[in-house]
C-alpha cells in the first residue's frame, strides 16, 4: 500500500493518505476540511511554495489577473477541469497582480499561463486560454 502526501487546501497541512482512499473523499487530519473540492485552490504567496513542493501528486497553477479577459472567459472551463481531474491531479490559481514576485520568479509573461509542478519542479506550460477538455487534454498529456 503506497501512501501520498497530500497538502490541505484550507490549512496547507501535509496528509499521508494511502493511494487507494484518494477517490474516498478523504479529510485533513488537521482541520477536518475535505482535501478534494473539486474546486481550484486560491494560492498565496504563503501557500504557494507548500501545495507545489510537498503535494506528491501533480499541481496545475493557473497564472491569471483580474484585467485579464481571457483569464476571465478560461475559469469556468479551469473550474471544471479540476472538477474531472481530482483527486488526480490538484488545480491552483495564483493571481499575478497580487503575487507579483512569484510571477517573476516563474518567468510568466503572458497570461493566462498554465503550469504543471510535480515533486516542486516544472514539468511543463502553455499559455492562452483553452477550453475545459483541451485543459484536461493538455494536462493528462504530461502527468
């Protein structure tokens, strides 16, 4: 039985959740919060650094701002990609305007601009905004 390390969404406690009991709606064991919503994750720049580093399963960060129109016109289709994608995969958004220095640190020149983290490191990126089944495409293409 392998266990994952699993970040709340709501305290950023680190879970060990066995493998198999992903798909049954497990909880924090600190908050008691579910750690699935089927929602994507507001980060911050406190957040950010422990949902990318100590999930064990991929994280998508959506890099968007609220000026931007396409951002506006992808989050339903990124809302219910998380939706089809968790417990899989986990879907972060990190606004730019507000967290400007981790938007440098990542190089984001365009937005919307989608990122897939496994084990804290890049592992792929497109930018433009694309419908939920082309998020869903792109994302099973690198996991």
């Amino acid at each position: 039985m392998s266990t994952l390390h699993i970040v709340c969404p709501h305290c950023d406690t680190v879970n060990r959740i066995a493998a198999e009991r992903l798909t049954q709606h497990p909880r924090c064991g600190q908050c008691k919060a579910p750690l699935f919503t089927g929602h994507p994750l507001e980060l911050t720049g406190r957040s950010f650094q422990q949902q990318i580093a100590r999930n064990d399963i991929p994280v998508v960060v959506d890099f968007w701002a609220s000026w931007c129109g396409p951002c506006k016109m992808m989050a339903p289709a990124y809302a219910q990609a998380a939706g089809t994608l968790e417990p899989r995969v986990r879907l972060a958004k990190l606004n730019t305007e507000q967290e400007q220095g981790i938007a440098g640190q990542f190089n984001i020149r365009s937005i919307p601009t989608l990122v897939i983290f496994k084990s804290g490191r890049e592992i792929a990126r497109v930018s433009g905004a694309m419908s939920a089944a082309d998020i869903v495409r792109w994302i099973n293409s690198h996991i």
